[in-house]
C-alpha cells in the first residue's frame, strides 16, 4: 500500500485530512463500502464511513464539515507511526515507542467489559490519535487533525 505513514494533524500518506470524497475516489477508487450514520437518532446522515477492505483503512466524512475528510482509521500491518509499523503491539510496547519519540502526554485506559474483555485504548490528546488493543494487541490507529486548535485547520481545495 502506498499510502501507510500515519501523519498526525495531516492524514495519511499522501491522503490529507479536507480532502472530498471525490478526491479519495480519484486516489483510491471507490470504498468496498459505504456506512452513514446519524446524530442522535435523526433520520438524515450526517457522517459517512468509506471502507476499503482490501487496503484495512476506513475514512469518515462529516457534513458539517461539508463533507470533508475528518477521520482516518487503519488497521493494517503495514500502517507506520513515526516511522514504526506498530499493529499488534502490546500496550507496554506502544508507551515505551511513544515515550522515547517524546510523547509524554499520553493516557491509557481499559475498558474491558464483559461483553468485550481485554479492551484497551491509548490516547495522545495534542495529535488527535486514539490506538485500539483487542485481547491485548494493538488492533486499530484512529485519528483526525487536531480539533482542539481548529482555527489552525486548513482543508485543502
């Protein structure tokens, strides 16, 4: 896959967040599948998931954000984080990567249930990145620009 950087702020590779959903076909070509949802049970969409299977990356797009891409999440072995291919790591793993590319802001959180034991999540706040651990292994990067400073935002044309 050519597009595996995790670009925290920007996106992914050279996929960057803003981008319409016409021009992550012109990229990509069109998702193995579509999900829209809605906000508190309304019966318009308001965001959509795009999933492409074959590369284990989804993209969300937000109507109030006209559409644009908002979202990144990948699940693939070849994904990098700074540099790092990181899917099925442990959570210790993880911190220790985090810690010695200087991320010192960094939350960590089970929250296992019954229905779903041995889940966990570990948060960098300041660069909008969550990462997903099922049964102990690092399953999923999700992660967007940085909403906490929105005015810095800039979506490209």
């Amino acid at each position: 896959m050519k597009h595996t950087e995790v670009k925290t702020g920007e996106g992914l590779g050279d996929i960057k967040f803003g981008i319409t959903r016409d021009q992550l076909v012109d990229i990509l070509g069109q998702p193995t599948e579509k999900d829209g949802f809605s906000y508190e049970g309304g019966e318009e969409i308001d965001t959509e998931a795009w999933h492409y299977d074959e590369l284990e990356v989804s993209f969300s797009f937000d109507k109030d954000d006209d559409w644009r891409l908002g979202t990144i999440a990948s699940s693939s072995e070849e994904t990098t984080f700074g540099g790092e291919k990181i899917i099925d790591l442990d959570v210790d793993s993880l911190m220790n990567l985090l810690k010695n590319k200087g991320y010192d802001d960094v939350h960590s959180e089970d929250l296992s249930t019954d229905e779903i034991p041995n889940h966990h999540v570990v948060t960098i706040d300041e660069e909008s990145i969550n990462f997903w651990f099922e049964d102990g292994e690092l399953s999923e990067i999700q992660w967007s620009p940085n909403w906490e400073n929105e005015e810095t935002i800039i979506w490209p044309n």
